[in-house]
C-alpha cells in the first residue's frame, strides 16, 4: 500500500489528471446517474480550493506588492485592464464571426412553456463600490474577490511605504517577513491539496456525465458545436500571441494545461485560482504581477463568456427568424463587453450576460432557458478558455515587463 501511495505522489499532476479525465467519463457512462454518489468528493475539491484562496490572494498579493515600486505596479495594473478589455471585445468578435457563418439555431422554435429565473444584475455602479468592501471580514467571508484584491493592495502599499520609511523600517521589514513566512506557509497546504485534484476532478466528471448523458447533447448540439469551434479559434489566437512575443507555446501549456483542464470540469475561474496562481509561478512569472491579475482576471476577464454571449445572440436572433444587422452586432460587442466584465463575479453570471444583452436587443427570453439545458456543457468550455486567457495575458505582460519589474 505504502509503494501504491508513494507511486500515486511522485507520479505527476497532469498525468493524474488525465487519467481522472478517463475514468472520470468512464464510470458517468457507466453508472449513470447512480455516478451522483461520488458528488461528495468533487465538493471536497471545491471546498478546499475555496479554503486556499483567501490566504493564497492576501500573502501572494501583500508580497508581490513590495517586490516592485509603485510605478511599475501602476503601470502593469493598467497593461492588464486594458488587456483585459480588449480580449474580450475581440472575443465576442470571434463569437459573432463563427457563429454567423454556422447560423446555429436555424429551424429551431420557441415552445412558449420555456421558463427561467433570471438573477438579478447588480449593475457595473454597484460592483465598482463592492471594490471596497465595508466590512474586511465579511468581505473574506463571501470571498469578494475584488475586495480581498483591494484589501491586500492597501495593506501592501501601507507596508511599502513603512519599510521606505526612516521611523518605521525595522518594523516594516520584520512584518513583510512575517508575511512572506505565511504566504511560503500557504504554498505547502497548496502543494498538499493539489495531491486531492486528481481525485475530486474525476468525481466531478464522472457526476456530470452520469446526470447529462449524451441526450442533452443532441438536443442542442449544433450550438454546443459552434460554440467549441469558436473557442478553438479563440485559443488559435492566444498561441499566435504567445509565438510573437516569443514565447513557447509548448512550455506555456505544460505548466497551464492542470488548471486549464481543472475549469473545464468544475466550471469554476474562482474556484481554480489556486491552482491558476501555482502555474504562474511554475512559469517563472513575477510575483508582483500575477499576485493581482489573476484574481482579477477571475472576477473580470471572461474571453469564453463573452464568445459565449456572441453565439447565443445570434442563435436567439436566428430562433426569431431575425438575423441581426450591423447596428445590433455593434450593440453586442459594446454591451456584452461591458457585461462581462461587470457581472462575472457574480452567482449565476452566464444567465445574467445573456439576458441583459437579449434585453437590449428586443430577443426572446424564452431563448435564454432553452439554452439553460446545455449549460452544463458550454460552461466547461467557457471557463477552460477564460483560465486560459488570464495565464496567457499574465505571461504577455510578464514579457513585457522582463526588464522592468523585479523578482
């Protein structure tokens, strides 16, 4: 038993999770839905990602913070906004682009008994002010990603400043040792649980596929297709980037392909954070950069939700028999932009997207619980490429910053 273990924990992680992924489809087909009685050790995963990530975010970001100065920390938030906004406005380009040429969604029709509730949009006001959350602990409890961000960017500039300082710099140094003793600290229990991936991702798996089947699939598969053919032309160009800055796509997706692979199964960008930071730091990124952009990436930067908002609309526009004209393209580029970013910390997000931007351009909402039924399935996409596009943003700006930001 003893060889058995030590086998399991040499062997490495992309190797145990591929052979999770297997098995994992496996036993779903297999067993059915009876699958559903693994479901406790998927929620194990995510319970213990979500354990990690406070204390990951808090010391990784308080650390990172006062490896740099303040101009170079400014400079590089604003390379990863823009970033940010950009990929997703071209995203949902690529979205729009693929599915008008496959038009999925022709000949389908609206049975009028379709139903959905639809969460409410917090608005972009109201998320900007959730940034600074009223009360710290509260902010870690709901895990407010955003205020965490915020929370240890303040507390990390007031530690800066203090080991700058002639009064404060004794001080200031043994607490930022303090905090780079917790954030190693933290990286063990990471390392710890990375050893239990393996095993909650083939419970996910094996629970999703037992209750999905292959039926809901078919029903919807022309969209489920066009929405994948979109994503793989949307990480063509995330390769294409990597090439120009000259960065080996190979080595790149050697360390990113667990967390990758992980958001597939668990449709989860925050829920992987852990395991997206860990691969950063496999890649020999800055610890000053990706201690901030991928958590904020997590909660704003959704290339796949935005392909995923393009393709529903023109599949709901084609349901009605009403391609959408130039003018609405633009409307969908502009607002689903802005609401991929606005909403995507939010719970039921991928509904929200869809519906405000369906809102706008007078589309059936009908057409929103219809697409409901392989959400499943387009969410594991979705949240793969959105993984994908924070790590590949993080090491672009990293090239750029090679000369400029200190280890």
């Amino acid at each position: 038993m003893r060889r058995i273990w030590r086998a399991y924990i040499d062997a490495s992680l992309i190797k145990k999770v591929s052979i999770a992924l297997i098995l994992g489809v496996a036993v779903g087909l297999i067993f059915g839905e009876n699958a559903s009685v693994l479901a406790p050790f998927g929620d194990l995963l995510m319970r213990l990602l979500q354990f990690i990530i406070v204390p990951l975010i808090l010391f990784t970001l308080i650390v990172g913070v006062n490896q740099t100065s303040a101009g170079n920390l400014g400079r590089m938030g604003g390379k990863v906004f823009a970033y940010y906004v950009i990929t997703s406005a071209f995203a949902i380009v690529v979205g729009l682009a693929i599915a008008s040429l496959f038009n999925p969604g022709e000949g389908t029709t609206l049975s009028g008994t379709e139903d959905i509730e639809v969460p409410e949009n917090p608005g972009l006001v109201e998320v900007v002010l959730s940034i600074v959350p009223d009360n710290i602990i509260a902010g870690f409890a709901e895990m407010n990603l955003l205020g965490i961000i915020f929370t240890a960017l303040a507390f990390g500039i007031a530690l800066s400043a203090m080991r700058a300082s002639d009064q404060f710099k004794e001080m200031g140094n043994h607490l930022y040792r303090v905090f780079d003793a917790l954030n190693e600290l933290t990286l063990i229990v990471m390392k710890a649980i990375l050893q239990y991936v393996p095993i909650g991702v083939f419970a996910i798996l094996a629970d999703i596929v037992g209750n999905q089947g292959t039926d809901t699939l078919l029903s919807l598969g022309n969209f489920v297709l066009v929405l994948y053919v979109a994503i793989i032309v949307h990480l063509v160009l995330y390769v294409l980037l990597l090439m120009l800055l000259k960065i080996k796509p190979s080595s790149f997706f050697k360390e990113a392909r667990t967390p990758i692979i992980t958001a597939f199964v668990t449709q989860s960008s925050t829920g992987v954070l852990p395991l997206t930071l860990n691969a950063a730091k496999n890649l020999g990124l800055k610890k000053s950069l990706y201690g901030f952009s991928l958590p904020l990436g997590a909660t704003m930067n959704m290339d796949g939700a935005a392909i995923r908002i393009a393709v529903s609309t023109v599949f709901a526009a084609n349901v009605i028999g009403e391609p959408l004209s130039f003018v609405s393209i633009l409307q969908v580029v502009l607002i689903g932009t802005l609401v991929s970013i606005g909403t995507a910390g939010v719970p039921g997000a991928g509904i929200i997207m869809i519906a405000t931007v369906f809102a706008q351009l007078g589309l059936p909402m009908e057409a929103v619980a219809l697409l409901a039924a392989v959400d499943v399935l387009i969410g594991m996409g979705a949240t793969a490429l959105n993984v994908t596009g924070d790590l590949v943003g993080t090491t672009a700006i990293n090239k750029t910053e090679k000369d400029t930001v200190k280890s």
